[in-house]
C-alpha cells in the first residue's frame, strides 16, 4: 500500500499544536516580601534561610523596632523576623560541623531609633540547628562581650575548612566609604586556634580593592585565594603562602571592583580543583571621582586548574556574553555554573563615584541568567538560551542561593544607605523575593526516599529511591552530587562546594549506591545536600551530616 503524506498533514499539525510545551527556566515573585533587604543569605535547614541586612529602618518589625534578620520559610514562602543584636551589615557566616550557623563581622555603626543596637564588626552570631520546619524557637545567640572575634572586621570572607571549624579572611577594621584603607590584613578561626590573628602579607599587597576575598578550601586541605587582581594557595597548618599568577588583563574582581567566584566541581578519583573567576572592572584602583556609573564592566572569565600543570599553564581566558559587575556564580546539581545578577557598568558601594543612578554606583542591570558548561570546549561554555528575564535589577546588596528543592531563591538589592522606594527610583531597596525554577522543576522527578542522617567520610551507602519511568532508560546518565550551599553576600558564595559520588542505580531501579569523599579536606566535614540527577532531571535534596557531627575542630 503506497502513503501519501498530503492527506495526512492537518492530523500531524493537529498532534504538533497539542503537544505541551518543553518545560523552560522560570521567574517566579512571591507573593510575600523579605521585610528586610536580603543582603546576605544561608540555608540552615530543609525548609529554612536565614537572611540578614544592615540594622536600618526595614519594614519588617521585632519588639517594637525594624528587623535586620530574618527566617524564609521555603515552603510557604513566608517571612518571620530574627532579633539581632550587632549590626550584621556586610557581615560572613557559614556552617560549622555540627550543623551550627555562624555569622562573622559587621558594621561599627548603630541606627537612630534603634538604640539597643551593637556595633557589629566583631560580631559572632550563632544560629543553631533548628528542628522545627517552621523555625518555631529558634533564635540567634550573641553575647558580644563574651563571644567575639580577635580582630575588628567589616566586609570579611570565611569558609568551613577541613576540621570543620571556619577561617575568616580579611575585612577592614572600620565603616570605609570605598577603598579599604585601614585594612584587617590578616586570618583567625572561629573557634579560636590562637590568642592573635594571623598576619596575611598576600592581603596587605592586594590592597586598597581587596574586601570580601574570594578564598575555596582546596581538596587537600589548602586554601586559594583571590583578591583585587592577585592569587595564592595558603597552607593553614604550615601558615604558608604560595603566589600564583594574576588575574590577567588588568582585571580587578574583589569589592570595591566586584567580579564573582566559585570552585568548579570535584570529581573522583582525583579531586583536582579548578576556579573559575567572573566579571568585575579591566581598571586600576583609581580615585572614585575618575570611575563612574557608567564604567564598563569586564565580560572576562578566568579559569585556573590548580595543580602543578594548571598552575603553570595559568589562567584560560573566555567571556560572558555580556559585560557584568557584581555577578554571582552558584553550583547546579547537574555540575553546569549559573551566572546570575549585578549589572554591565560602574562599581559596588553608595554614592562615591561619578554620576551615580540616585545612589547606586553602577547602571545597566543584567536581568537575564547564563549557564556556564565546565566541560564544555573553551568559547562554547555559555548560554543564555531559552532563559527568561527576572524583570527586577539585583544589583548591590543582592543575594542568591541553590535550596534543597532544587531551585534559587533570588533577592534584595540596595545601593542605598536605608530603605529607599518610590516612583523615579531606578535601583529602590529591594524586598520582592523570586525563585528562579529550573526546567526539572515541572516534570516528575527521581526521590531520594530517605538517606541516614550523618554520612561517613569514605564509605558506601545503600538508599531507596523512586524514579519516574521517563528516568529509567538504560544508559541513562545519573550523579549524585554532595553539596553545600554557601552563604551568598555582596557577589560571592563562600563555602559553596559541590562534589560529584561515585553512584550507580540498582538493576531494578529502587536503590541507590553511592560512595562518600574520603576526609574533610574534599568535603569539610559539616552539613550537606544530596541530590541525584538523571538526564538533568535533580530530586529535590536529603540534608546529612557529613562525618560525625561534632563541633569542630574535628579532623575526619
């Protein structure tokens, strides 16, 4: 029997006009707003990120006075306030091993009407593990007199480090208005290893544009470094610094001149790391009154493999598509990089260079996402394709985190000294909250049925899962990736790490076998989210313990 496919062509459009739509990136505002400008965020829980901002004059009120703390509850997407004390302006923080949240350093300064404020730049804030779902009880713990950093710092970087406890970076001791000139050029410990901070000589050569150094423990326990338009390895336990190649070009990356940062994902058996550096300003650290709102940003990526070969070879030269300032780079359980906010001209800070947009040192906000493919060949590793438009400028004071559902949680902005709206206002304060829902987020996804609460370093688990059918083809591509979600501040995600397992799936598709990192210097021992991706399908995340949970330091 012969076919004609005329007759056949309305049936096949008909099939084509009826096919759902592939699934794409989406955008989604949240009905309820932050109460606070989420300058600073970090997931403590399944359900819960704490946000905080300068002690200001925010909407959101605590005991009679506006809130700078905040817990967002992911699954109602719903805002209730922290009582701080110290102002956490410009603050860091991660998770210790137990699971303990600590923010560190802050602002100097008080708020008029607020008088019950402390100043904040040796602040020590303690977020414990909190059980409840809804955050029911759980509060922040400060004693200032007490429970206080060695050093005064405002705008420090800090990370977990391989026996779990934090190194804190850097900073500048008082309220700067742009360039760090009275700088904290030095490390300590939370806990305390020592009486006195470590003098840093990197930090005092990478001055004045040096705030919020971008530093990444390093699988074997070291800890790279970036700052302004320098880098090195530090070797904690030997109190060492090696110099490593500039960033090329002229390009400076650390605050006041911001670019972002993010150690690409550790793969078995070998672990070898690699940086990838985004964005920032091709300038000398001129006087603001010679920069301007309207200086370009950098759209310069630079990549480094930081073992001898890589090391010697240098960094590897490639470019967003577009220029940006103030960008922050943040893991996908799949392994690809998303680039996200900041804008293409000017600089982080309030109001100290040339023609300023109200406030707001920098114009031109980037509003549409790009991924960035690690694997991919050099020039073909970012896309923006099929992504949407947030609609909302994130610009200085903005924030973005990976939850365990699997999506990022999107907001603040604010290159404003306090709350600051209304009509004319290019770049207000912030408080629209939004997610950003990958593709994954609207089909049926594999589940994690239960995982134990702590992992082991360097053993194999065994737990149930359940897959969809479309997940079950043979060949299909499956990772397990151990995560920790970081703590996002002012362009930068410290902590954040992701670091794929040796896995496979049962022949009958209803287990999971995975075999963890082998110590605390591939994965520093401390909180993790567990994800399993099939074909770029991710579960939504297990929270474990990885290793035993005790409070640091603890070398597993």
């Amino acid at each position: 029997m012969k076919w004609s496919a005329l007759p056949l062509l309305p049936f096949f459009t008909s099939l084509a006009a009826a096919a759902p739509a592939v699934p794409g990136w989406r955008f989604d505002l949240k009905e309820v707003r932050s109460g606070i400008v989420a300058l600073e965020a970090i997931v403590v829980s399944p359900t819960l990120v704490v946000f905080f901002d300068r002690a200001s004059d925010d909407p959101l009120q605590i005991d009679g006075h506006s809130a700078w703390g905040a817990l967002w509850n992911l699954e109602t997407s719903t805002v209730q306030p922290l009582d701080v004390l110290t102002n956490s302006f410009c603050a860091s923080g991660a998770l210790l091993s137990n699971g303990t949240m600590a923010s560190v350093g802050g602002d100097p300064r008080g708020f008029p009407g607020n008088p019950d404020i402390e100043a904040g730049q040796q602040g020590i804030r303690i977020f414990e593990p909190c059980a409840s779902p809804t955050g029911e009880g759980c509060t922040l713990f400060e004693d200032p007199k007490t429970l206080h950093l060695l050093e005064s710092r405002w705008y420090p970087s800090s990370i977990r480090i391989f026996d779990g406890s934090l190194l804190i970076v850097g900073g500048t001791h008082v309220n700067e208005n742009f360039y760090n000139e009275h700088p904290a050029n030095s490390f300590e410990f939370f806990p305390p290893k020592e009486s006195t901070p470590r003098p840093s000589a990197f930090l005092a050569r990478s001055l004045p544009a040096n705030l919020f150094p971008r530093i990444f423990a390093l699988p074997d326990g070291k800890v790279f470094m970036v700052a302004n338009n320098q880098s090195i390895i530090y070797d904690i336990e030997a109190n060492t610094e090696r110099i490593l190649p500039d960033i090329p070009n002229n390009v400076r990356v650390t605050n006041p001149i911001d670019g972002s940062a993010i150690l690409l994902p550790l793969s078995p058996p070998d672990y070898i790391p690699e940086v990838l550096v985004c964005g920032g300003t091709q300038t000398d650290p001129l006087d603001p009154l010679q920069l301007s709102s309207q200086t370009p940003a950098t759209t310069q990526c630079s990549r480094i493999r930081l073992d001898e070969e890589g090391i010697a070879r240098g960094w590897q030269v490639e470019h967003m598509l577009e220029p940006r300032t103030m960008p922050e780079l943040v893991h996908i359980p799949n392994g690809q990089i998303l680039i996200a906010n900041g804008a293409r001209s000017g600089f982080a800070a309030i109001h100290q260079v040339q023609d300023p947009i109200g406030n707001s040192n920098s114009d031109h906000a980037v509003m549409v996402p790009s991924l960035y493919t690690p694997d991919a060949p050099l020039g073909r590793r970012i896309s923006n394709a099929g992504m949407p438009s947030s609609g909302i400028a994130r610009v200085y004071h903005s924030s973005i985190t990976l939850t365990p559902q699997g999506n990022f949680l999107i907001a603040g902005s604010n290159p404003n000294a306090n709350t600051t709206v209304g009509p004319g206002i290019k770049f207000p304060s912030e408080f629209r909250v939004q997610t950003l829902d990958p593709p994954f987020m609207f089909v049926d996804r594999p589940k994690i049925v239960s995982t134990p609460k702590k992992l082991g370093f360097g053993k194999t688990f065994t737990v149930p899962i359940e897959l969809p059918l479309a997940l079950t083809r043979p060949g299909a591509k499956v990772q397990v990736s151990l995560m920790d979600l970081g703590f996002s501040s002012h362009a930068f995600h410290s902590s954040a790490r992701l670091v794929f397992l040796e896995a496979t799936i049962s022949k009958d598709r209803k287990s999971l076998t995975f075999t963890t990192p082998p110590n605390g210097r591939v994965f520093p021992p401390g909180p993790a989210t567990v994800f399993l991706t099939i074909d770029d399908v991710t579960s939504e995340g297990a929270w474990v313990i990885v290793g035993s949970g005790n409070p640091p330091p603890t070398l597993e």
